[in-house]
C-alpha cells in the first residue's frame, strides 16, 4: 500500500513538472520573438499609470505623484504626459478575484506605457491569505519586463553602482509552483534559460558602453548550481566578446554579498548582472548602504512596457498606527527619477537624482522618521522638488560631493 502511495506521489509531480515544461517553452520561444524597444519620442501621448498598491503604498505614489507633476506641468499642459490612476491593486482586491494582479487592473496598466507602483503585500504561507503569487511577479511576467535596473550612488564612499536583475526566470518564475511530493517533502523549481540571460547580459553590456563604463561583474553561484548558473555564466562569457573595451569578472553571491562591505574593494565595482534571487538579495544589501531600502528605487523594463516601483515593502503596520503620512517617499521619488530618464527627460531625471542626494545624503533640512516627530511624506516630497528647481542645484551637488 505505501508503494503504491508512493508511485501515485510521484506520478502527480510528473504530471505537474510536465505541466510547467510545456508552459515554459512556449515562453521561451515567445522571448526569442520579442521585437524592438518602444521609441517614447514617437507617442503623441505618453500615458503614466499610477498603481498605489497598498499598506503604505497609495500616500508615497501619491507624493511621488505631486512632485512629478511640478516637474512636468508643461507636458502635461501640451498633451504630451498623461496620468493615470490605476486601482484595484490591494492585496484585497486581488484576494478577491484570486489573481495576483485581476484581469481588469491588468487590461489598464496595458493602457499606459509606463506605470510607477507603490508597494504590495505578497502573502506567505501560514498568513491567512490565498497562495498568490507575489504582484510584482506576476506584472514582470505579463508584461515581459525582464529588466530589473537599481542604481545605488554614495558619492562621499565612491559608490557608483548599477545592478541588472533578471526580472522573469529563476526561482520567481516558478516559485508559486511548486508542489508537496508527499508529506515528507516538498520541491519548487528554477529555471534559467538561454534567451533569458542574453537579454539581460546584453543590457547590462550595453549600459556600461552608453555610460562609460568599463567593468561589468556577473554574480552566480556556478561553483554549486552547476548547471543553471554555469549556463547564466557561459552566456556572459559569450556576449562580453561583443564588448572588447570592457572588463568582466565572476563572482559567487556569497562573497559578492561581502566585498560590498569592504570599503578597500567596493568602490571598485561598478555594473553587476545576475539572476533573480541573487539580484533581490544583493541590491537589498546594497540599498542598505546608501542609506535603507527606503532611499532605493527600481526600473522594471521590457521592450514594451516599463514599471518603476519603490523597492521595499507595504509596511502595513505604519497604516494600522496611523502613521502612513509620515513615510518616507525617497524610494518613490528614486523610482521617478528613473522614470523621467526612461521616457525621455533625462535632464529632468538626472536633477531629481541630484535633489534627492542633496536632501538626503547632505543637507537634510527637513528630515522623515516615519513618526510626527519628521516630516509628513509630501513635506518631504515638496522639499526635494523645490531642490530640483533651484538654478543652483548642480554647482551646490558638486560643493558637497566635492567637500566628501
């Protein structure tokens, strides 16, 4: 009888890895026929999505929202900028309809070119919601956004880092899909393709070339994950023939996770590409340094579409407290700055960058705490867009970086 239990057991994961095989070539085979980036200069209207999310989500979006606003009345004035607001994103709303992101949400972010996102609860095992799987997941996924870019700059330590993420494989591809084999044990999947790392090598290539950069380091743990790794690792070895005037390197997550702490050797990096949950684990650590996860934002960027989001989490006790208001937007308005630069108004992005480093890193004349005992987020928010409009922002940015 236990054979036999046994034999059933194993049939069914058969049955559901097949299952996951077939759905994951279909895929692969749709990356390999993706076509170009959008040109944002050839859209009459670039229409921005605004998705609060939830927990402390809706008062940062809605911060982030005002100072893009200043920054961009004239556009919005001509025509060329839309705002959008997007609802239904609440951890709720999606338990409701037993979707991570519900079929009419989804058919209004396909709306808009890009979306700026709050953050979203994703629910864990034990926690009383459904077994969702994680919103940012599921966006990544159905709109292919393959890319996850977080730059990290602390000016007064020589930081100047840019990490690409792949955004669509790996652990999160398949990670609400595992299955429990028996009652003894349990296995989920991984999944690194071929097209899928290329594409994501490749950007990170091609942002070293277009910046001037000349070093790209590749993190794996090839050592161990033999296969998936070592395929992740062969393919960067391949497209870096392309790239002759720049420098690449290997490393292990492990100690990659410590040479950020190392003050002798940090500085020396300067672009890092890996898979999934190694770029989800080291751009935390490296947010961290520049000041918490709250200071960080993050582009999300496919040929089509493009979300930019702030990178920490809902911090659903803050609303619980009544404290939402206090919340520090820095991550929203870093994930605006890459906006502005993505869609075109580079310039505009590159100054909100300058402003959040001069009221956060060096000035710090009105300060967040998450408490009333700082300021509300839109104080904070007002602060940071009267910084980008001051005629003197890039020579009292360079005066602080160069006193450092």
């Amino acid at each position: 009888m236990q054979n036999a239990a046994q034999d059933a057991a194993i049939q069914r994961a058969k049955e559901h890895f097949g299952n996951l095989l077939e759905k994951q070539i279909e895929r692969v085979a749709a990356m390999k026929e993706s076509s170009g980036f959008i040109d944002y200069n050839a859209l009459d209207t670039i229409k921005i999505g605004l998705l609060g999310g939830d927990g402390i989500g809706p008062a940062i979006t809605d911060t982030a929202r005002g100072v893009l606003e200043r920054l961009l009345s004239d556009a919005v004035a001509s025509g060329k900028i839309e705002f959008r607001d997007i609802e239904g994103l609440t951890i709720e709303n999606r338990a409701a309809h037993l979707q991570s992101i519900p079929d009419d949400v989804l058919a209004e972010i396909k709306e808009c070119d890009v979306t700026l996102k709050g953050p979203t609860t994703t629910p864990e095992k034990g926690d009383g919601w459904p077994n969702l799987e994680s919103a940012n997941v599921g966006m990544r996924k159905e709109l292919d956004l393959f890319a996850n870019v977080r730059p990290v700059r602390v000016p007064s330590e020589g930081i100047d880092w840019v990490f690409f993420r792949e955004n669509t494989e790996d652990l999160y591809a398949l990670g609400s899909d595992g299955i429990d084999v028996t009652d003894d044990f349990t296995i989920d999947f991984r999944l690194i393709s071929e097209p899928g790392s290329e594409r994501i090598i490749r950007a990170a290539f091609e942002h070293a070339k277009q910046n001037g950069r000349d070093r790209v380091t590749v993190v794996t743990k090839a050592n161990i994950v033999k296969l998936s790794d070592g395929r992740f690792l062969q393919v960067a070895e391949r497209v870096s023939e392309e790239y002759p005037g720049i420098e690449w390197d290997g490393w292990y997550i492990d100690i990659m996770t410590a040479k950020l702490l190392d003050t002798a050797r940090r500085s020396d990096f300067q672009v890092f590409v890996m898979p999934n949950l190694y770029g989800d684990i080291l751009t935390d650590e490296a947010a961290e340094i520049q000041g918490g996860v709250g200071t960080a934002g993050a582009a999300n960027i496919g040929t089509r579409y493009a979300m930019f989001e702030a990178i920490h989490g809902s911090a659903p006790r803050m609303v619980t407290e009544g404290r939402a208001q206090y919340a520090d937007p820095s991550s929203m308005l870093k994930a605006s700055a890459m906006l502005l630069q993505h869609i075109g108004y580079a310039d505009l992005g590159r100054r909100l960058d300058m402003a959040l480093e001069v009221c956060g890193q060096y000035e710090r004349k009105i300060v967040t705490t998450g408490r009333d005992t700082g300021a509300t987020g839109d104080e904070y928010g007002a602060y940071v867009a009267d910084t980008v409009n001051d005629p003197n922002l890039e020579s009292k940015w360079q005066s602080y970086v160069n006193a450092t």
